[in-house]
C-alpha cells in the first residue's frame, strides 16, 4: 500500500552512510536471495539463497550491484 515504502525512505534520507557517486548519494544493501549464487565461485553444493550486495541511491531510488552501473542523472522523485 506503500506506507512501509514511505517509512523506509525516510530514514534512508538519514543514512550516515551515504556516499557520494556522481549525482547519486548511494548506500550499502544487501538482500538475501532465494535460489543459487550466479557466481560458481560462490556457489555451493546444496545452497538455497545467497547474500546478494547491491548499492541504492537514496536520492532517486536506483539500484545496482555497481557503482559503474549508475546511470549518469540522478532524478529525485518529488511526490
Ligand atoms: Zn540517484
């Protein structure tokens, strides 16, 4: 209904750990997922998810494992 999205935003606009990337202020994530590592180097026998890490910016929301990955403009949404 995105009321826990709201909450969660607003406390990422807090993040003491932002960092600057371009336009972007992106934070550290990481997500468990189901399923096996896309990495054979980091998959193992028997394994049904994995910790996947991934940068978020809190200004504009995008996310990607990269910081190479984001895209140039950083467009705040203003609701
Ligand atoms: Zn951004």
């Amino acid at each position: 209904m995105g009321q826990t999205n709201s909450i969660e935003e607003s406390l990422s606009d807090r993040h003491p750990d932002a960092k600057q990337a371009g336009q972007h202020m992106v934070i550290d994530k990481a997500e468990w997922v189901p399923g096996k590592h896309p990495d054979p180097n980091r998959r193992h026998e028997g394994q049904t998810e994995y910790l996947e890490r991934y940068l978020r910016c809190i200004q504009c929301g995008v996310e990607v494992l990269d910081e190479e990955h984001l895209p140039d403009q950083c467009e705040v949404e203003r609701r």
